[in-house]
DNA sequence: CTGTTAGCGCTTTCAT
DNA sequence: ATGAAAGCGCTAACAG
C-alpha cells in the first residue's frame, strides 16, 4: 500500500496526498477531509525510505558507546536516547567495546544510512578523528563527543574536568585529615589520565609530592578494587585514604579493607567516582564523584540538534563534577 | 558522489559498478580492477536509502526496553546488540519506559523506515499485542518477546520461568531452616505476578497456606526495600526470609535489616533477584536467582534472525532461571 | 561480460 | 487548489 493506492481510492493526484500528509497548504477541507477518510480507514504507513530518497532527512541520530552494561554510559546513552526520541529522532546504537573495527565499521554503516549526527560517548573515541578509515566518515554528518574531543571541523565536544573531579576527592579527603593518599587508576583512557592527574596536582597543592607513586593499577570491577587494595596492603604502605576512579572499583576496595580488618572510613576512607547507584548499595555508601552524566548527554543532544538544523552559533563547553559526601569518607 | 560517478570515471555503467560492490560474479578481473582503483581513491559511500527503495533490506532492527539504565534490561539490550551487529544487521533503540504511547510512536517511525524485525524486551509490552493502536505494527515485521508474549501471527517468545525462579528462592530458604518467609513485589508486571505466584505456591507446597498474605508491596529501589522492611517488622509480625523481585530492592532490604540490628543472613536471610552486580556489591552479597538475560537475548536473536531470513522452523522457548547462592542467604 | 532501462515511493517544482 | 512529471541512487531483469 502506497501514496498511489490512496491517490486512487481519494480520487485526487499523489501531489494531493502528500499535501495532507505534511500538512502542507493549498488543500480544501473538502478534499483534505475526503483523503483523511481514506486515510484512515487503509492502513498505510509512509515510507521513510522514500522520502529520505527524496531528499528528506530520516531523522536518526548514531550514538556509540563502549558499553552500555555500564551504568554510567548506560545513563549517558538513555538520556541522549529520550531526549532524541523526545525531539523526533530515532537513536541507533553500538557497543563498541573499545574496539576501532567495530566502531568503523559501525560508521559506515550509519553514514550509508545517513545518519543525520553522531554521538561519541567516552574519550575513547578521540583516536578516531586521526583515525584515516574513520574520520572520512566523521565528516558526512556532525558529531559531538560526551567528554571527548577530536580535532574535525564539523565536530564539538562537551567536556567533564575530571582533573577538577579527582581533586574534589582528593581535598574532601585532606580536609578529613587523610595524609597518606593512594588513587586506583582502573582503566586506560584519557579520562581515567586526567583523573589521575587531578590527584597528583592536588596533592603537589597541599605539599606532597610523590603523588605520581600513589597511583594504583588495576581492572574496573569489584575484584580490581579488592586487589588493588591486597597488594597495597601486603606491601606494608601506609594508607588512610584512597580514590578510586569508578564506584564500581571502590566497592571492591570498601570490601577488601573490611576483610582485613580494617573499618570504612575511620582507618581508610574512600572516595568512588560516578555517584551511580553502586555507591548507594555499596555499604558505607560511598561518597563519589557525580560526572553528571545526564547534563552531559543533555547539552550533547542539544548542541548536536543545533549543528544538524544549522541554528548556530556552536561552541564545546566543559561541565565540573561536584563531590557528593556519604559514609565512605 | 553515487554510483554514476564512479561508473564514468572508471568508464564502466552504473550495473558493472553496482556487481563489484556486490561481489556479483560476470565482471572480468581487469574491469573489476579498474572499478575498485576508482572506488579506493574516490570517498564514496553507497546509499543505503537508494539500495533500500530498490527492495533490499536496510538491515536494521528495533529493540523496545523499558529503561536501559536498569542493568537487567541493560544486559538484554547489549547482547542483542552485540549479535546483531555481528550478523550485519543494526539496531535502533528505545526506553519507553512503559509508556504505551512512546512504544506506539516508536513502533511507527519504525514501520515507516522498514525495520527487518522488532525485539520487545520485557513483559510489559505484552499488552501492545491487542492494542489496536499498537498491534498493526507488529504485523509489518516479525516480532519477538524476551520474557513476553503476544498473540499475533508472526510474533514468538523467549520466556523465563519466573514462578519457579522464585520458588528456587523459597526452597533455598525453606532449607536453610526459614518459616517465616516474606515476598517484596517491587513493580506490577506479569513477571514481577509470576514470581508472587511461585512464593505462593512453593509455600503451599511446604503446607503453609497464607502466602497471599505473605506478599509487601514497595517501589523498585533501594528505599522501596528499606521501606517494605521498616512496615514489616513495624507491624510485628516474625520474618526469617525474604524474598526479593531484584536486586535492587535486596539490597534496600538488607540495608533495614541492619539499621534495625538484625543479622543477615543469621537473623532473616534475603534472596535478591536477577543476579546483577547489585548482588555482589551488596554486603553481605546477595544470594540471587539468575535469570540468564544473555541467554535470553541469544535465543531471540537467533529466533528473529530465523525469522527474518525464514529459515524454519521457529518456536517460543521457555527457560529456566537457576539460583546463585551467595552470603546473604 | 557489459550496458540499457524500468522501477522502488516519495517530494517538489511547474503548469494549469 | 490540484495535477503531471522529474528526480533522488540503487538493483535487477533483459538485451546484446
């Protein structure tokens, strides 16, 4: 069933059809009504195809993510989903895992399709734009990166200064008497760097300068957090406060003190990073850094929705965390 | 730039372009050399609309969840991603957050663009299959439900055996040596029904007959758990157990039941449900009953894709969750 | 093996 | 206010 077969059974042209389709003017009420009629009672849907054919945006937005099990992307991409949806665009979405062959090839296929923007959720993503098979097409449509950056013209950033949320943690943590200080780096990103720079420099503030030895590898997950903490541990350091890079990672250090014996936050506070539901369930909640990741997707969406309707003028901007203080420390 | 350019600058017609990029056979070697030096050097992407109006599949699919943040439907959701993806399809994504009137719009912008099938991931949509808004949409394009059904001709399930779920729990609890056991609803879906169902029913089969009574109505959330605790033991009645719908409200549950100076599992042992990180981040780590959302995404992608491609035969499944016994009870 | 051509279903001038 | 017709970029049937 298509625009002819309407046309047809209204008795009036195809032009006629499309024309109460959107709502366009010059047609009577009498025909405009004798269309709907027709309309109603068929149950024929426009084919978008077609319009995008006739040069007509399909209205679809492709946001990739590393991972959206993680809640903090999970957040990110719900947001930037619902507020699309919310505006009249459909959002397609890709777990990339990380992985510059699936986000490539994610990318070719969103272009074929035209997508209309693109969402770079995660600092991950800035070594596509030097990336030769990717950036071509990160040139086709705008894109805008979710506490990333990449170096294209048509592409804009909204940032989080996570330097400046590392130190939050840090300061909260020497105001409650903490001095001996680790930070848990559990990922290799640049946002995960510029925490772990945010807590050298806030320590270099207050006088400390071996910040850059207090800086403990591990993975992102409760086990990485736990053992981290063994290892910190056995090598006999003294600790009475660390900051951990996700709440995810901090739970598993919450639980590694208490397993040694040690009491959360009296012994060793400790900061987690996300403020996301883990630091709620976690048991002392923990006091996190809130990376507010709804207003991130939020001004992403919009500064995106303004590059595709070309309603300037543009500009990236940086969004700081706040500290949100429970029991952990 | 489209396929006439790339046909005039290699010398070729559009059809010779049109079989190399198909890997279509009857091109000699030499012209298909020609065509793809001109293709490498020149940046053009085929359009995936054009190839759509010539009646070719466009190879997306759409997914429908209630709220991705919520990490079961997150897991759900990334997995039929994952798949997907793999097998070259992509998938378009909304929250609709149980708004039947966001899965009508959304079910329609899907339709207009030709989805090649529908995912609706949650028991909640199954509603949508008699609703008259609704339901034409989900004959344009094979359906299947994870944890849902609908009675529609091209439309198939994946179900989870929730009523025994929950009886796991229950005869897990019932062995440990509880009697007074409790059941904390936390949403009013069919799910969250069956799993009431099964605490009834394993009650009744232990001889305890008032498990109707037995039931706390409270919100999907940690306050929603901490609450059904704060009525329960409020109204003194004797608890030993409690059985959760998730996780989530567990970890509520067993947050009150410290606050209050009981011992978990000592005093009253709590099962959660879902086994999601929640539970392990939970201390005391929540024992909880798994109900294999990966699992149920696989099958429903293989299930759709089958259907799609219609290579038969197909069939709703049913599969059974297994209890993940941890400290909490 | 290669080229010509007719659609696919819509939007949009341009006539009337 | 309405209709005729061109064109969007591709696939595939058909002709050569």
């Amino acid at each position: 069933m298509n625009i002819y077969d309407i046309a047809r059974e209204a008795g009036v042209s195809i032009s006629t059809v499309s024309r109460v389709l959107n709502n366009k003017g010059n047609v009577t009420a009498a025909t405009r009504a004798r269309v709907e009629r027709v309309l109603a009672r068929s149950n024929y849907t426009p084919s978008a195809i077609a319009r995008g054919m006739a040069g007509k945006p399909l209205r679809t937005i492709a946001v990739l993510t590393v991972d959206i099990r993680v809640p903090h992307y999970a957040r990110t991409a719900y947001t930037i989903e619902r507020e699309f949806s919310r505006r009249g665009y459909e959002v397609s979405l890709c777990n990339t895992g990380g992985e510059r062959a699936e986000a490539i090839r994610y990318l070719r296929a969103v272009t074929e399709k035209h997508a209309d923007g693109i969402v770079l959720v995660g600092s991950i993503f800035n070594q596509l734009g030097s990336d030769p098979q990717a950036a071509p097409f990160l040139r086709e449509a705008p894109v805008v990166l979710a506490n990333g950056r990449i170096d294209l013209p048509n592409s804009y950033s909204v940032l989080v200064d996570d330097r400046h949320g590392a130190a939050l943690a840090v300061e909260h943590l020497m105001a409650r008497g903490c001095r001996d200080l680790f930070c848990v780096r559990d990922v290799a990103t640049e946002s995960a760097e510029a925490k772990c720079e945010g807590f050298v420099r806030a320590l270099e503030h207050a006088g400390i300068s071996d910040g850059q030895d207090r800086i403990l590898d591990t993975g992102q997950s409760i086990a990485g957090g736990e053992e981290a903490v063994k290892a910190l541990l056995a090598s006999g350091r003294r600790v009475d406060g660390i900051v951990c890079g996700e709440d995810i990672t901090a739970s598993g250090v919450v639980r590694a003190l208490r397993a040694a014996g040690l009491r959360v936050p009296q012994d060793v506070a400790v900061t987690g990073y996300n403020d996301s539901e883990y630091a709620r369930v976690c048991d002392p909640a923990l006091t996190s850094v809130d990376n507010k990741p709804e207003l991130v997707a939020m001004l992403c969406v919009q500064l995106l929705e303004s590059l595709i309707e070309k309603t300037g003028p543009f500009s990236s901007v940086t969004i700081q965390p706040e500290l949100v203080v429970r029991d952990s420390a």
